[in-house]
C-alpha cells in the first residue's frame, strides 16, 4: 500500500467504519481514504492508490507543515 500522501507515514491500515464500510487510513496524521460502502478493503485500497496520485507535491508539503506545527503545540 502507498504511504500516506499528506505525512509519508508507512502504518497506514484498512479500518472499518460505523457504517460497515472500510476506509485506508493513516495513525499518524489521522488521513483517510474514500469510503468503500460494501466493506471491500479491496476497494479501499484502490480509493486509497487514486487518492495518492491525485495530490500534488505542493499540496503535500503545505498539509505536512501544518501537521507539524500542530503537534509542536500540542506538545506545549
């Protein structure tokens, strides 16, 4: 499976929902993918490989800082 797009974190996993269904999703910065309502983790995954592709590098970067930078306040 593809790291996360937003924090590169590898842990990613297969959850499942409340309503059944089961999403990619990342511990680390809390990301998920789309939503497959049937509860194929199979699908999942593929929501999960176009959603990687779709962001851009910019995007990344920008959402990666401000993760950063949140979990520094946290931490205060």
């Amino acid at each position: 499976m593809t790291p996360c797009p937003y924090c590169s974190c590898c842990a990613v996993t297969v959850e499942e929902t409340a309503e059944g269904g089961r999403v990619v999703a990342c511990p680390n910065c809390g990301m998920s993918g789309p939503e497959s309502l049937d509860g194929d983790p199979e699908e999942a995954v593929r929501g999960w490989e176009v959603l990687c592709r779709k962001m851009c590098r910019n995007c990344r970067q920008l959402y990666i800082r401000r993760i950063i930078e949140l979990k520094r306040r946290l931490k205060q």
